[in-house]
C-alpha cells in the first residue's frame, strides 16, 4: 500500500511540471523589419511602363528570384540581370517575340523600357 502511494505521488509531482510548462499562448511572431524588405513569396502582379514607378530601396532577394518573377510575369530569354547602386535589379528579356529592357525594384514592381 506504501509502495502504491508513493508512485502516484511521484506521478502528481512530475506530471504537474510538465503542466506548468505547457503554453496555451501561441508564441509571439516579431513584427517584420521594414528596414530590410524581404522578397514578396509570389509574383508581381503588377507591370509599370517605365523605372518612374521604381522604388529605390535595399533589395533583399537574389538574381534568381528577380529572374523567376521575371519569366512568371510572361518574360522569356531573361539575361544581363545586374543590381544596380539604387538597389534595381536590371536587365533584358523577350516579350511577345520583343526585346525589352526589364527592372525589379525592392517591391518585386517590374518596369519595362
């Protein structure tokens, strides 16, 4: 009878440490630092005819991805894509059988010229 109380009293003592530990806040999320953009996760949507609507700003996302938003958005044949100083990412590709010449600015915004 000793031997029995004391494993259910040895189960309430570690089972309750493990109830206070456990959290029914979901854990915080930090709030984005708009310091550094990030890449948007899809796509531009959004085609402005000329760099005017370019945003300067610090680009976080690689050639890659500029190139990939790129050939989503209906370009094809992209090439030369440099950053440049203003944080653009610029280049060429063909569209609808045409040259172009393409940007990305920090917003994933395309520009054609």
């Amino acid at each position: 009878m000793k031997l029995a109380s004391l494993c259910v009293a040895a189960v309430i003592a570690f089972s309750t440490g493990a109830l206070a530990q456990t959290s029914t806040e979901p854990a915080a999320t930090p709030a984005p630092n708009p310091a550094a953009p990030t890449a948007p996760a899809t796509p531009p949507a959004q085609t402005v005819p000329a760099d005017e609507k370019l945003e300067p700003g610090a680009n976080s996302f690689t050639e890659a991805q500029a190139r990939s938003w790129l050939e989503e958005a209906g370009y094809t044949n992209v090439s030369g894509l440099a950053q440049s100083e203003d944080g653009i990412w610029r280049g060429h590709a063909l569209r609808n059988g045409t040259t172009v010449n393409v940007a990305v600015d920090y917003k994933g915004t395309i520009s054609v010229d």
